[in-house]
C-alpha cells in the first residue's frame, strides 16, 4: 500500500493516490474532484498536505486525489503543471479552478465552495 494511502488511513480524510491510468476515472466519475500535484521533495508541498488531509476531512461529499509529478510527468505534462504543488479542481471531468503555490486553508475552502 502507497505511503499516502497509508498515512491516510491513520490520519482520515481520504485522499486517492492517482495514476495516469487512474486519472481520468477519478475526476469525470466525481461531480467534483480537488487534485494537488505534488512531489515528496517539494517543501511547500509537504506544507500544504495537513491542509489538504483538512479538506478532504471536511468536504466528503467531494473527491479528493494527488498526483505525484515525479511519478507521474505525463499527467503533470497534460495540465502544463509547471511549479508545485499546483491544484486543479474539476467538475464533471472539466478543469473549473487552476491555483498554483502554498495557499492558505480559507482561499482554496472558497475556491472549493465556489463549484460546490
């Protein structure tokens, strides 16, 4: 089992670990799906993963994954991801919100609660 899915487990909030071949399933079988490319090495994104792991506690009603962009270049190629961690919300398989960087809990709950 992926460290992310394990440390999930333990901590709650479910968070899917997405693969290219994953992907696709994941956002256009979710009416709305929050995605963090992300990369074990990036401090800021190491920041943000007790955010994220908040959200995904308190929005359950929304799909929440990260991609891992050294894992996964073609996915982080697709979306032109070119600084990390970077968040794309998609609703009903459509990119819907784009926001690049480390930004604090409120802005991406109102981002969230914009397509919600």
């Amino acid at each position: 089992m992926p460290l992310l899915d394990r440390l999930n487990r333990i901590v709650g909030g479910t968070i899917s670990d997405l693969r290219e071949g994953s992907f696709d399933d994941f956002v256009e079988g979710s009416r709305l799906a929050f995605v963090d490319f992300w990369a074990s090495w990036c401090r800021p994104c190491r920041a943000m993963a007790p955010v994220i792991r908040s959200l995904a506690r308190e929005y359950t009603d929304i799909a929440f994954g990260k991609v891992d962009t050294e894992a996964e270049r073609a996915l982080a190629e697709r979306f032109a991801v070119r600084s990390i961690p970077t968040y794309l919300l998609f609703r009903n398989g459509k990119v819907v919100e784009r926001f690049p960087g480390v930004a604090t809990r409120d802005r991406l709950a109102r981002k969230i609660e914009k397509w919600r």
